[in-house]
C-alpha cells in the first residue's frame, strides 16, 4: 500500500489492525475525540490537530466504499488522494448521524430536538409499615403524597391562559444551534430555549412558567393478603406531572411488615413456640394456640418430647397468587413447675420410685427431728 510522505496510515492513527470490525474503529475512534476534542483542550493546537487527524481516518475507515478504495491504494487513492478531505465534508454533514451518541452529554444534548419537549413526570416512592395480621388479612390505606401536579390554570404549557408560546429567535424554533470549529460543525441545545425550541412571553400566574405546581393528594391504597416485606406496589399514572405536556410518572409504594412478637414468617409459612405443661405431655391431652385471627386447638399426644413441632394446617399467611394459604408450625417445650405442695411431691416421688429414677426421698421438719433423736 503506498503510502503519503506526510500523512500516517489511518489504521496506525486510529491504533487498529487493518482487518478490524467497524464497532472496534469505532470505539477507538471515541476514545480518541473525546480525548483531543478543542472543547476539552482550549488552546492546544497539537490536540486540535490530532483531533482532526483522527476525526479523518474515522470518515475514511468506517465508510466501507472508501476504505475499500484505500485498502487497495492508500492515500495517492490512484492519484487522486483523500487530500484535502475529499468527500469528507459529506460525512459530517450530518453530525448527530456520526458523534451523537459519543458526545451527547458532553455538547449538552446535541440530539435534544422539539419531540422531546414533553417530558414523563418522574416516579415516586413511599414506603409504609403494616403488621403482620394487616398482612394477612389485606387493607386498605389512605396516602396522603406530596408532588408536583400540572398546572391546572396553563394546563402544563407554562404560558398565561389567553397568550401562547412563540417560536425562539434564535434557534428558530429548532431547539438546537450549530456551531462550527474550522471545518468540524456540530449540534448543540439552544440556551436560550434550553432545547425548547419555543420561548414563553407571559410566564403562568400560577405556577411561574414551569407548567406544575406543588400538591398533596389523598391516595386510597389497597394492600393485597398475603404481601411481604420488600414488596413494591405500583400505582400508574400517581407520580409527579410530566412537563411540557408530557405524560404523569407512576407511584411506587414500598411495603415494610413489622416483625411479630410471637410468630416468625417464612414465605406463607409461619412459626412460632408454646409451652404446655409436664402433665399434658406426659397424658396427653389438648392446648389452645394463638392464631392469626384468634385461637386455634392443639391435640398433644401422651409422651410428647419438648421441641416437638406440630403442624396446624392452613393456619399460615394467604397467598397473594392463589386461594391457598399455608401452614403454622408449632414447637412444644415443656413447662416444669418450679414449687410443689408436699402432696405434689410425695405423688411425684412414688412415681420416680415406680420407674426407677434414683431420685432421694424427701424428709419434712418432723422427719428431720425424728432423725435428729436418734
């Protein structure tokens, strides 16, 4: 490939290897503007020159016809060269096509244009903190949420009722301006418009020319049975107002179930522990449970060990999906009593005697003194 005395090869300039993808062209490409760009190095003409050095390899190589051409002939392209930028003007003449999506923000919009005037409103949050028996049985809950609402009197628009919005002088109602660097033109948001293309003469009494005033609005929630912690309901169209006419953004509402001081959750599944005493574990016998939604009974059966679990079925959280609800689990311990009458004890003692306990024979005072005597 023949190569010009006072150009470099635009591979060498752009730091790929000839056979490279477009997307790997161009994301060097990127790189380099935004590093030598005249906006990001006022003054430094040796920037401003690799800038334009890159800025022509990038036009050459990520045209297929014309790198195909310069694969074959190099710079003298048959002696007509790329010199002097040779269609090139052509490849910029449409800036956004080719740097919009490499310098968007940091031209300040350069792809900001009339459609995008109207803007959704933004999303809101709000959290809010139920019990666990709220949970389960579903409520109702009535919000009361600061935002910002459209503007009743202008409708949004931001302009006094009665006038109307004139086009910009300076963008002409475009919304952008162009601004040229030697050869280089590019698109930016009009400041005097902010993008607008439009510009309010008589600014809304109401709400000052912004389109949205601050309200507060009453919002009845309903709290499906059955929602856990981490859950987030979503309310279309209850966030704040859009601008410009743009459409309302949408409310979120986070929901938080307190911990319970006798049940545990685990998914629709709940858990919690009783005590019953020694003699009902020892017979058997029955035990009310507390419930969700009151008492529940407990059928113990005789020998039960402490740390049983027992399973009472669909007494559990509902399903937020489906009808079914689950189960509550109950862990038994046993009760020891920790005084007993003389008659509990003399009971107690013939039936560690009867099984063989080992356990020593308890003396009152009388049997003490008795002792004593002897």
């Amino acid at each position: 490939m023949t190569m010009s005395a006072n150009k470099r090869d635009y591979y060498e300039v752009l730091s790929v290897a000839k056979g490279a993808p477009a997307e790997e062209i161009k994301k060097s490409y990127r790189k380099l503007a935004l590093k030598y760009h005249p906006d990001r190095n006022p003054g430094d003409k040796q920037a401003e020159e690799k800038f334009k050095e890159a800025a022509e390899a990038y036009a050459v190589l990520s045209d297929p016809e014309k790198r195909s051409q310069y694969d074959q002939f190099g710079h003298s392209l048959g002696g007509r060269g790329f010199s002097g930028f040779e269609g090139f003007e052509g490849a910029f003449s449409d800036f956004s096509d080719i740097f919009g999506d490499i310098f968007g923000d940091f031209f300040g919009g350069g792809r900001s244009s009339r459609s995008e005037r109207g803007r959704r409103g933004s999303d809101l949050q709000y959290n809010v903190e139920i019990t666990l028996e709220e949970a389960a049985a579903g409520k109702e809950l009535s919000l009361n949420i600061p935002r910002q609402e459209t503007c009743e009197a202008c409708q949004g628009s931001g302009a006094e009722p009665g006038t109307h919005k004139v086009s910009c002088p300076e963008c002409r109602g475009s919304g952008q301006i162009r601004i040229s660097q030697g050869f280089f033109m590019f698109q930016r948001a009009c400041p005097r418009c902010q993008g607008e293309g439009e510009r309010i003469e008589k600014p809304c009494r109401v709400c000052r020319g912004s389109g949205r005033v601050e309200k507060t609005r009453k919002l009845n929630v309903k709290i499906p049975a059955g929602i856990e912690t981490g859950s987030r309901l979503r309310i279309s169209g209850e966030g704040e107002g859009g601008r410009r006419g743009g459409s309302a953004g949408d409310l979120y509402v986070g929901v938080v179930v307190k911990e319970h001081p006798v049940f545990q959750r685990d998914g629709e599944d709940l858990h919690c522990e009783i005590e019953i005493p020694f003699t009902v574990a020892c017979l058997g016998g029955e035990v009310n449970v507390d419930v969700l939604d009151g008492k529940s009974s407990l059928k113990v059966p005789e020998g039960t060990q402490s740390g049983k679990v027992f399973c009472l079925h669909a007494k559990g959280m509902p399903s937020v999906r489906s009808r079914a609800r689950g189960d509550l689990y109950v862990r038994v311990k046993i009760r020891v009593p920790t005084r007993l009458t003389e008659k509990e004890r003399k009971l107690l003692e013939e039936f560690a005697k009867l099984h063989g306990d080992g356990v020593p024979e308890h003396k009152n005072l009388f049997d003490k003194m008795k002792d004593g005597f002897k």
